[in-house]
C-alpha cells in the first residue's frame, strides 16, 4: 500500500470514529436532557392531572365552550 494511500485511510478512520463519538455525546446529552425535562415538571408526562374533576363534567364543559365560541363567531363585527 502506498502511503499516500495509508495516510488517506487513516484520517478517514480517525473521522469515522471522530464522528462516532459525536453522535454517541449527542444521543447522551439529548437523554440528559430529557430526563431534567421529566424530572422539573416540563415533560408533559410530569404534568399532574386534575383528579378532582369528573370525566363527564369535563366533557360537559369542553361542550359548553364549544358552543359559545361558535355562538361568537356568528354575531356581526361592528366597526
């Protein structure tokens, strides 16, 4: 092998595995990251639900809602 040859060989494995390592740092600071996301109540897993509400009561409201924001839409604007 000639080394010309050898040394272009060379620096393309030392970037290979340069760029291995980056992406392995990459994927542990992405998964760090995620887990303070959890852990301080960012991560929309971490959110507390309303537990004193009933399903149905919700539901009701959410018509509720619905129903005057549609009501709205329909009157006139006036300039």
């Amino acid at each position: 092998m000639s080394d010309e040859r050898h040394r272009r060989l060379q620096r393309f494995r030392r970037h290979t595995w340069l760029l291995i390592a980056m992406c392995l740092l990459a994927r542990g600071a992405d998964a760090g990251l995620e887990q303070i996301g959890k852990s301080d109540g960012t991560h929309p897993a971490s959110v507390p639900q309303s537990g004193g509400e009933c399903s149905i009561d919700r539901e009701k409201s959410d018509a509720t809602a619905l129903e005057a924001s549609s009501t709205r839409s329909r009157e006139p604007i006036h300039i």
